[in-house]
C-alpha cells in the first residue's frame, strides 16, 4: 500500500481536519495515512504549534490499523534535542518527522526572516541550520521538505537550486545519507514544473551520496489535500533510483513496486 506520510488534523495548530475526515478520503483514494502533528517546541509564539501527546494517543489510537499510523513532526532547533527526544521515547509514535521551521527564533513564514537579506544569505543561513540539526536528531526518521523555504522566501524567484548552492545541499543529503534518513519528498509544490525541475537535481544528488530512501507526504492540512501530487512524487523517486517508504512501529515499510 502507498501511504500519505505527512498531514495535519486538529491537534496541529494550523489544522482543523479531523481524522474521521482523513481517513474518508484516504479510503476514497485507497492510500494509507500517517498522522504527523507538530511540535514545535519553544515556539515564539506561547502555546502555538505544540500539543499534548498523550492527550493524542488517547483519542487517536482506536483509530490505528494497518491504514491509519500515527506520527510526528518535529521542528528541529538547536538545543532542544533532549527534550524532542525524550518526547519520541516516551509515546508510541509510527514516524518521526524532523523539519526546520523555525531559525533564530523567527518562524521561515514571517517576512521579518527576509527583510534586508539576499536569497544567499537566506538559504545558506537556513541550510546551515538544517545541517546543524541533522547532526544531533538522530531520533527522526526522514527529513521533511527540504524545500520548505521556497514555500514564504520573498524572493523573485525562491525555487531551491542545486547549481545555487551545491556545498550546503551536500552538507545536508550527506548528513542525511550517513545516519540512512529517508528523505521527504513533500507534494504540496509539485503542481508547477518549475518546482519539480528544481527539485529532481536535489533527489539525484541524495543517491549520489548515497541516500536510498524517501518517504512521500502531502503536507494536507484538509481534506482535499490529501494525496496529492502522489505520482509526481513516485515519478521523481523511480526517476531518481530512490526507493519509497514509510514507517510503522518506526520500522522502515517498503512500497510494493507495481
């Protein structure tokens, strides 16, 4: 079975789905699904974007079956590291997710991120960042959306190039390569060519340096997200020689080829 590894209900704060809405439109699309809510810690914005595991697992769990999987997203920054892995350690999550979202306490969302910076300077602060992360969260599972940036970056042009920034991309898929992370091949911008173009350089150069793996999610925070963009994603990893996975019991679960 394919499974949507990466979506948002109510316990996420930006989030209003619920999972009986999830999984009437995974059964519809025959996918299998994978809860991931957030939890960013020390988030700068008091309360937002964190949740109560426990409070989770009690309401979700009559929920879980071989197509129902419940997970987590983690924003990684420095310094939290014993506090989000002793989160991991302490519920029965399926799939940890590690993602950047926040750097020097200012949300990649928020424009005071970019105000009076040149794209270089953006990126390489937040490929610097992600590298960083990688190298003391070596609880995830896969790194999400390693173009997340390029969805708010106030930029003409905000598509994350290879050619642009090959030293920190390399930093980043070989920290990845060396602890076997998956990779994220994350839907929700795979509707322009562009995005795909752009990306399909950055998924090669993983296999060069030795990743194998990647995990496909829509980032759907509704409904009707859900699944997206699913064949752009098998496209690009079968293009790519990379294999797709997901998670259950955090044990790697290989996509059957067709």
């Amino acid at each position: 079975m394919l499974f949507d590894t990466h979506m948002h209900t109510k316990f996420s704060t930006d989030s209003r789905m619920t999972i009986n809405q999830a999984m009437t439109k995974a059964g519809e699309l025959g996918l299998g699904i994978t809860i991931t809510e957030h939890m960013d810690l020390d988030y700068p914005e008091p309360q937002a974007f964190i949740f109560n595991p426990a409070a989770y697992f009690a309401e979700y769990e009559k929920y879980r079956s071989e197509q129902v999987l419940l997970g987590i997203e983690i924003g990684m920054r420095p310094g939290l590291e014993a506090d989000n892995r002793r989160i991991v350690r302490d519920y029965p999550f399926d799939y940890v997710i590690g993602s950047i979202h926040v750097i020097d306490n200012i949300d990649i969302y928020c424009a005071e991120f970019y105000n009076l910076r040149t794209k270089a300077e953006v990126y390489r602060r937040y490929f610097d960042a992600m590298a960083e992360c990688l190298e003391s969260y070596e609880f995830i599972d896969s790194l999400g959306h390693i173009d997340y940036i390029a969805r708010y970056a106030r930029f003409a042009d905000p598509e994350v190039y290879y050619h642009e920034f090959p030293e920190l991309i390399d930093r980043v898929l070989a920290a990845a390569a060396r602890r076997q992370l998956a990779l994220e091949i994350n839907t929700r911008r795979l509707n322009r060519e562009e995005t795909v173009k752009a990306l399909v350089p950055v998924y090669q150069r993983f296999y060069e340096l030795g990743g194998r793996l990647v995990t496909i999610g829509s980032d759907a925070h509704t409904p009707g997200d859900i699944g997206k963009g699913m064949d752009v994603a098998l496209a690009i990893a079968d293009y790519c020689h990379l294999r797709p996975v997901w998670f259950k019991d955090r044990k790697i679960q290989y996509v059957k080829k067709n």
